[in-house]
C-alpha cells in the first residue's frame, strides 16, 4: 500500500520538492491506485510531476505519448538530472541511439520512455514484452481536431487502452474547453476517467496594459529594468517582428526574430539559444512557444492585441512556470483592433471571430481586476481583487466628466465627425502637426482645448465614451468616431457623465524591483555558476536548478550539505552532484562580504 507520506518521501527524495502543489496529490494517487485520469490544469502548474512520480512508486516502464522533440527531450534532460532513468525515442534519431533506447527498454532499465504518437507504431511490439506502469498522454489536446494544436496521430492512441486494460491511462493538458474534453475521454476509450479541473488562475503572473503609442521606447525602459531576464514579445506580422527585432538590437539587447517564414533549422536554433540563456529575447509572432518548458521566462510582451483571450492567455502562460513572478504588458491600440477586424473578412465564421475579439477588447479596457475578467471568460468566477494587476494596484477613481465630455464632443462635431481618434486628440491638445495644419485645424474653435492634457489620458478617456456609448467608431471608414444620440443629451440637456481615472503604470515605481543589493549579487553568481555547470552538461540552465531554487539557496545560504538538502527543488542526487560547488560559492561570497 503506498500512502501519502510516501509518496511526500518520493518528491522530495526526487524531485526536491517539500510539498505538493494544488491537485497533484490527488492525482497521483489515483494513478497509482490504478484509476484513469484526465487532468486539467494550467501552464506551470506542475503536470509533470503527476505521472513522473507514479512511474517511480509503480514497478515497470511508464510509456509517455509527447508531441515535440524538444519537449521530450527538456523532460528526459530534466528527469536524467534528477538521477532518474529515462530516454525518449523517435523517428529522427539516428538508429545506433535508438537501439540502446530499445536494449534498455527491453532490459527493464528505464521507469520511463518518452515517444511521440507517429513513432508508437514501431515501439508497440516491445510493450507485450516489458511491464508496463501506466501510461501518459501528455499535451492530450492534441487528440481533439477542435483544439488548436490537432495531431492527426493522436487519434489513434484509443487501442491503448484495449491493449492494456488494467493499466492506467492518464491525460494532461492546460487548454481544453468541455467538447475537447469529451473528445479526450472518448478517443482514449477512459470514459469512466476521473477528472481533476484545476483553477486558470496563475496568482505569479502580472498582468497590465498600455496604451499603444512610443512602443519602442516602452520596451526598452520596461527592459533596461531587467537586465539579463528571458522574455518573449508577440507581434502580430512577421515583418514586425524583424523591425522590433532591428531597435531593439540597435539599441544594444540581445534579441532575435522567429516566425514561421523562417526554415526549420533556423527556427530550432533561435529556439535552442532561448532555451539555454543565450539570447535572452525574442520577438516572435504566435508561431513561437508551443513546446518550449523553460522555467525561467520572465516577462511576455503584446507587442499587439492578441485575437483572442484564448491566444492571450496561452501566451502569457510562458511566463513563471517555475512560480516566481513574471511581468505582462499587452499594448492596446485601436488600429490593432482595426487591423484585426480586417482580418475576419471573408472568414465563415467572422461573426464569432469578431465576438472573441470584442471580449478581448474589453479586458484591454476594463477598469476593475484584470484578472477577474480573464477567469470569468473561463467560467471561473471569482469575487476578489487580485492586487496583482495594474486596475488592482492603482485603481480608478470616479470623477465627474461632463465637461470634459462635452468639450470631446465638439471637437468631434466641429471635425464634422470625419476624423479618427488620434485627430481627434491632436486637435484638443493643440498639437502643430504636419496633418493637424495641413487641414487647416488650428482655426477651429475646439483647437487646443485640452492642452494641459496628456495623450494617453485623454485616449482612455475616449474609449471610455466609446464604451458608454457616447461616441461610435466606424472601422471600416478609418476608425473615424462619430456622435450618438447620447452624445447630444450631453452636449445640449446637460446629462451628467461619471468617467475614470486610467490606471497608472506600475512599472513606473521601481520599487518592485529588486535593488542591486549583495543579495541580488549572490544571485548573480549562483545564476553564474548554474550556466557553468550546464554548460558542461549540455541541458538547459533551468533543468540543473530553477530560478525559484537559486532563490530559495539566497535566501537560506546553506552552509553544510544537509542544510542544502532543504531548499526547494534539490533532491538526493542534485545534492550529491552539485551541493560541492554551490555551498563553496556561498561560503567564498560570505566571507568576502565579511
Ligand atoms: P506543466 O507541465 O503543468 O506546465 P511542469 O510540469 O513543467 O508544468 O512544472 C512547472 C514547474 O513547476 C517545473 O519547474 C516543476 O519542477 C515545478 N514544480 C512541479 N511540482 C512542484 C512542486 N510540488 N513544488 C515546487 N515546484 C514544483
Ligand atoms: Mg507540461
Ligand atoms: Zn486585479
């Protein structure tokens, strides 16, 4: 009988871990009492672990389907660091390697073997003669042809079951609505699975918006501020992708475009240099992320309004996987949402593309939690603040906007509503431009009405006429706003109009930044010590320690090898392995601060 003090014993002599994040528990014994599962649960929040740990307490091999190479090989890298014997096979390895993969599998070596679904057809024959644990479907969307990632070969996963009866089978994925889940179920043939739902929500994550204008010069003070961290901006075209790329080059960052246009080879090593800390930024378009598990993504920039919440949150999802904090910016225009709404044309089924992206919009311009709004998309529904979202650390006050309304409002009219919003705004603060004279403006009577005003102040506030309905945008006619009858009750009855003030920046208060204290120095010569080492290993720098365990040694400063053996993360063989040079690193930083 194995009991839940042993399978505690197993994380941490494994994997290092003291306790068991939300839901794993559960899952794990379910497993090992040899139930079928279909787990739920977001990016980061620790599937792995769920079928890893019931391979090791189980006897046998755990066969685990994996889409990506690269995923397979991260797993297998990270599992191999923790002393435990795994190997993934495929078709693009060279034969030699995959007949020691074979020789070990058949010798019973291995407590797992990662395969990809098109390569399960040439293992099958081996699995009637090794004891087989149980087996795991990971990323299990992919099964379904309504999800986003569909793998033909998933679907034929089904006669696993029928061969293996008695075995359990358990599927993982982080996106799956209701019809995907039930497609899941089905195509396993484990309708009577347990299913563990877990929360969307992902409490590290920091979520903000911006105004879309001087993008640029935002992201580089957003990254002088974090020196060294990895991040990901999304772009919506390939060619935005390169231009950003080139600034911010220019401007001395070490980052790199990747989008689909780009040949595979060229692709795997962008993604390769990311994944082991060389080029620390990359300006992608959504092509990029789906099966990278670094741990240590700091930070994810829209560098456009992404289509969808979906996308969105998938997205954003890359970041903090290893639990520490990750910073989100979503820049919000509306030209994106005009380029976007372009892009539905013709489509068969625009309306509903149009309806997602509304909902989009409106979480780009709430003014309560922004996390809130996103779970509530989700079918979550949660009642508290987050205080981890830029609405929640600054959040609006009420004021009342009549006047400022009104004088919107004239300029509007007196622009015989053929101008768009940024004419708008450039009309009221008075500005010389080139279009702004060209046309004459600056004798209208509304000119420079609002100076004292700043840009993206007076933006938000037109959207949030917009979104009372006091001014319209046609975005087929160059987003040119228009009054509404509303528009006209405030104008000449003098209806009251409450407005908002905009969330502030938050990034702004660098408070929230660690200073360059003897702390962060330490940290910056365990984070140097871990590239050595992986260097030499030739794994990734996340997959020896994480950055949440490099924390965890800064803030308890281990001095002997069982004191090492406590911090999160490390379990029996990483202490063995590495605890030499870490605690000679602490010990030589301690006494040169002494
Ligand atoms: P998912 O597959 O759900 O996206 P992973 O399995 O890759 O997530 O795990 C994300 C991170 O969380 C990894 O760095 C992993 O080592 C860490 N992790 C998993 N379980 C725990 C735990 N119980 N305590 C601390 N960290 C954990
Ligand atoms: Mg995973
Ligand atoms: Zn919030």
């Amino acid at each position: 009988m194995i009991t839940t003090d042993t399978t505690l014993k197993l994380l941490k002599t494994h994997f290092g871990y003291r306790s068991f994040r939300p839901n794993q528990e559960r899952i794990v014994n379910d497993i090992i009492n040899g139930k079928d599962v279909l787990t739920i649960m977001p990016t980061g929040g620790g599937k792995s672990v769920c079928f890893q740990l019931p391979a090791l307490a189980l006897p046998g091999t755990a066969i685990v389907i994996s889409p990506l190479i690269a995923l397979m090989k991260d797993q297998v890298d990270a599992l191999l660091t923790n002393g435990i014997s795994a190997a993934y096979y495929n078709s693009s390895q060279e034969v030699s390697v995959q007949n020691e993969t074979l020789k070990k599998l058949q010798k019973g070596h291995l407590k797992l073997i990662y395969v990809a679904p098109e390569s399960l057809q040439t293992l099958a024959p081996y699995f009637s003669e090794i004891d087989v644990s149980l087996i795991a479907v990971d990323e299990a969307h992919c099964i379904s042809s309504w999800g986003h990632d569909f793998r033909p070969a998933y679907t034929k996963l089904g006669y696993l079951k029928r061969q293996f009866p008695n075995k359990p089978i358990a599927a993982f994925t982080a996106t799956a609505d209701g019809a995907t889940q039930q497609d899941i179920l089905k195509q396993l043939n484990i309708l009577n699975a347990k299913v563990h739902l877990s929360s969307f929500d992902r409490k590290n994550l920091y979520l903000e918006v911006r105004p879309g204008t001087d993008r640029i010069n935002q992201i580089t003070r957003f990254l002088k501020t974090r020196p060294e961290e990895s991040g990901i901006i999304y772009c919506l075209s390939r060619k935005s992708t390169q231009e950003v790329t080139t600034k911010l080059n220019k401007s001395g960052f070490k980052a790199k475009a990747y989008h689909a246009g780009l040949s595979a080879d060229k692709r795997n090593n962008i993604q390769e240099s990311f994944i082991n800390d060389v080029t620390p930024i990359i300006v992608a378009t959504i092509a990029f992320g789906m099966g990278i598990d670094k741990s240590n993504v700091r930070w994810v920039i829209h560098y456009n309004l992404p289509k969808n919440i979906e996308g969105y949150y998938q997205e954003i999802g890359r970041g903090g996987r290893d639990g520490l904090p990750a910073y989100n910016i979503l820049f919000y225009s509306y030209a994106d949402v005009v380029q976007l709404r372009k892009f539905t044309n013709g489509a068969t089924n625009a309306d509903y593309q149009i309806a997602k992206l509304d909902r989009m919009q409106q979480f780009a311009e709430a003014l309560s939690c922004r996390r809130i709004a996103l779970l509530n998309y989700f079918g979550e529904h949660h009642t508290e603040n987050c205080n981890n979202c830029d609405v929640c650390k600054s959040p609006p006050r009420y004021f009342d906007g009549t006047l400022l309304t009104k004088k919107v409002c004239s300029a509007v009219y007196r622009l015989k509503e053929q101008e768009s919003t940024g004419m708008v705004i450039d009309v009221l603060r008075g500005a010389q431009n080139a279009q702004v004279l060209g046309k004459g403006y600056q004798n209208i009577k509304t000119y420079g009405l609002l100076k004292d005003m700043s840009w993206l102040d007076l933006q938000q506030y037109i959207i949030q006429m917009l979104n009372q309905g006091i001014l319209e945008i046609r975005f087929h006619e160059n987003g040119r706003l228009l009054l509404t009858p509303l528009a006209n009750a405030i104008l000449f009855d003098d209806r009251p109009v409450r407005l908002a003030t905009p969330p502030k920046q938050v990034l702004a208060i660098k408070a929230d930044r660690p200073k360059h204290t003897s702390d962060s120095k330490l940290f910056q010569k365990l984070r140097e010590l871990r590239s050595a080492i992986a260097k030499e290993a030739k794994v990734p720098a996340y997959v020896v320690f994480s950055d949440a365990t490099l924390k965890d040694m800064e803030a308890r400063r281990p001095k002997t090898k069982s004191e090492f053996k406590e911090i999160s993360g490390i379990g029996k063989v990483k202490a063995e392995r590495y605890s030499r040079y870490f605690l000679s690193a602490i010990a030589a930083f301690e006494s040169d601060k002494a």
